[in-house]
C-alpha cells in the first residue's frame, strides 16, 4: 500500500493536505481554487510516483497516476488561459516545466 495513504482522502493525509492548503491558498476560507487543487495534486503525484520506484509493478497506482497528471494537466491550462502571471508564479513555485 502507500505509505501514509488514506483512502478517505485518497492520497494525502489529512495534515499534509491542510499544509498546502494554507500555503497556497489566497484567502481565509479558500480551499478550492485552481493554485490549491494544482499543488495537493502534484503532492500527490510526487507521493505515487516514489511508491512507483519501489512497487513499478502496481498498475493500479499507475493508471491513478496519469489520471492524477492529466487533472493537474487541465487545470494548468485553465490557469494559464485565465491568470498567466498566476500561471508561471505557480509552477515556479512547485518547480514545474512549463
């Protein structure tokens, strides 16, 4: 299984999912916008892919996995289309390619 996963919350703990909830969001009450669901799906991502190096031959986490991209994927378009100066201030942020 995943290290420190939970399936209620699906791949992050509840506090680590909160961390970067208050890290990235843009006021009080935000839980929800574009830049917090970006950064709890690449920690995500990161989480699955290290469970990859050591178990390569879970299919199951690799099909989540590219799911979890593509979501990541259309969401950064959407940013980008909508708030480009947001856009590149986040993925420098996470440390993506553009």
């Amino acid at each position: 299984m995943l290290g420190n996963v939970s399936l209620k919350d699906g791949f992050l703990d509840k506090e680590k999912k909160q961390g970067i909830v208050s890290q990235f969001r843009l006021h009080e009450n935000d839980t929800g916008s574009t830049r917090v669901q970006v950064a709890v799906l690449s920690e995500g991502i990161n989480q699955i892919s290290e469970h990859l190096k050591i178990n390569s031959h879970d299919y199951h986490s690799q099909r989540a996995l590219l799911k979890l991209i593509g979501r990541r994927k259309r969401l950064l378009a959407y940013l980008n289309r909508t708030e480009p100066q947001e856009y590149y201030s986040l993925i420098a942020k996470l440390g993506l390619r553009k």
